[in-house]
C-alpha cells in the first residue's frame, strides 16, 4: 500500500518544504521507497535537493497537463530511495490554465496513478495557498499532513484550512483523512501558551505529532547547499527531530 501524504498549510513559510525534504530523506534511510511531488511553482523543495529547476526541460507541470508521464520528469537524488517529480516554474501558471479542464481537481491524482504501487510513500509539497494547485495536492493524497509552526499565530487560518479540507471529502474525495499537526520552528522562548495548545488540541484530536521540530540553524541552511539536513548535518538537533518524526510517521503504517 502506498501512502500518500499531502503536506498542507496555506499561511506561508510555516516548514510545509523543510518537512517534506526532511521528512522524505529519512523516510528513505529507514528503508522506505519515497516520491516527492514538487508542487509549489517556488520549487523550493527541488533545488533544496540539489536540482536546478531553471534548466529542466519538463517538470510536474507537464505531468499535471498531461503532455509527459510523471516517470518522465522523475529524478534521482543523493538518497537511494528517495527520487522527486520536480516543479518548474511553467507550473504558475497551471492554476489558471487548469480553471477551464474538465476533472481540473484531480489532474494530480490521475498523473500519480502510475507511480501508485511503486513507492512506499508519496509526499506532496503544496503551495502556501487554497488554490487549484493544493486542491489537486489534497485530492492526490490520502492522509494530510499539517505543519503549524509554534508561534502565536499559530491558529490563523487553520480553521478555514480544515474546513477546505472537509468540503474536499463532501464534494471531491471522502476518503482523505488528516494524519496530524506537525508543530516546526519551536523556541523555547516564544513557547506556545496553554491556551493556544489547547485550542491546536481541538483543532486536532487525532494527533499532534510529538517529535516537535525545533527552531535550529542548520535546517534553514541546508537547502542553500542543496542537501537534507540528513546529507547536511545528520547530528545535529534539527536532524535528530525530522529523524524522530519519520519514526513516527511510519509508527501510523497500517
Ligand atoms: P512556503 O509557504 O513559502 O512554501 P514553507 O511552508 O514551505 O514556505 P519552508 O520553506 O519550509 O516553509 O520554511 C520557511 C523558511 O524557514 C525557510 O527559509 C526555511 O529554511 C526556514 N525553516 C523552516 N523550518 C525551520 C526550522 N525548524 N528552523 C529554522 N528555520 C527553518
Ligand atoms: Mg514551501
């Protein structure tokens, strides 16, 4: 069975990239076969893993319009086991192009059926919006991983976010299910009041992960030099949690 996790959350620069490169590098060194899906127009995820998007003749763009079949634009990355279907920048404009297709939420999901099978685990990096690009994410997906970062504002828009995804298994697919929160960029300093934890606890009975990521220097630079935090500094604390966090992730296989 191959699971596959859409990692969502439409407030900007809360880890969604640095969860799924991190999060696929030791899913990948605990033996799994892993996909990444690059489906945010930054490509973000793709050049954090080594791969310079700007000179790619196709991209997850072409798989998601359907002109080249998703093992096509597949690559190879520095961890055996862990392979990416890049995004390009062509993909900005897909959101628009997609408005006027037939079945336009699910070109994702049925570009990935292919590949379905063939990897333990997909995970997809959305874009930092509720579009028509992470609605394809969302679709393409069985499980949802959301990261939050630990900050005050933690709550916003997480609401409409779990409300978006409810709608998707109303009207699109019912069979999605929220995996958990994922709390990034922790500091002791700015600890999430008890408040604020209990309310994240409402918003997520089922799980709060509890391998919470820390703020920690050396993920931020990691992708500077196109390497995980595995490739980069596998010893460090920030490697530590993102190791800690595929243990537990692959503790809720069923
Ligand atoms: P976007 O919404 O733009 O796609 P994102 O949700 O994917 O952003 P990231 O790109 O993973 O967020 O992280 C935002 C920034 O914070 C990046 O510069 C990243 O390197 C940094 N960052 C992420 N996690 C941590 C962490 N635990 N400690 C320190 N810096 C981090
Ligand atoms: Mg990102």
């Amino acid at each position: 069975m191959t699971r596959i996790i859409s990692i969502v959350n439409q407030k900007g620069g809360v880890g969604k990239t640095t969860t799924a490169v991190n999060l696929g590098a030791y899913l990948a060194a605990a033996g799994k076969n892993v996909l990444l899906v690059d489906v945010d127009p930054q490509a973000n995820a793709t050049s954090g893993l080594g791969i310079d998007h700007q000179t790619l003749p196709h991209g997850i763009y072409e798989v998601i319009t359907g002109t080249v079949p998703l093992r096509q634009v597949v690559l190879p990355t520095s961890h055996a086991g862990l392979r990416v279907a890049p995004a390009t920048l062509s993909l900005a404009g897909a959101s628009v192009e997609l408005v006027s297709e037939p079945e336009r939420e699910f070109k994702l999901h049925q570009a990935l059926l292919e590949a379905v099978g063939g990897y333990d685990y997909i995970l997809i990096d959305c874009p930092p919006s509720l579009g028509l690009i992470t609605i394809n994410g969302l679709t393409a997906g069985n499980e949802i991983l959301i990261p939050v970062q630990a900050e005050y504002y933690a709550l916003e828009g997480l609401g409409q976010l779990l409300h978006t995804i409810q709608l998707i298994r109303d009207n699109l697919k019912p069979n999605i299910e929220v995996l958990g929160a994922v709390l990034t960029m922790y500091d002791r300093r700015n600890a999430l009041s008890t408040d604020v934890m209990q309310q994240l606890y409402q918003y997520f009975p089922n799980r709060i992960f509890r391998s919470v990521i820390p703020r920690a220097v050396h993920l931020a630079e990691a992708p500077s030099y196109g390497q995980s935090i595995l490739g980069y500094r596998p010893l460090s604390k920030g490697a530590r949690a993102y190791e800690r966090l595929a243990r537990e992730v692959i503790g809720t296989e069923k």
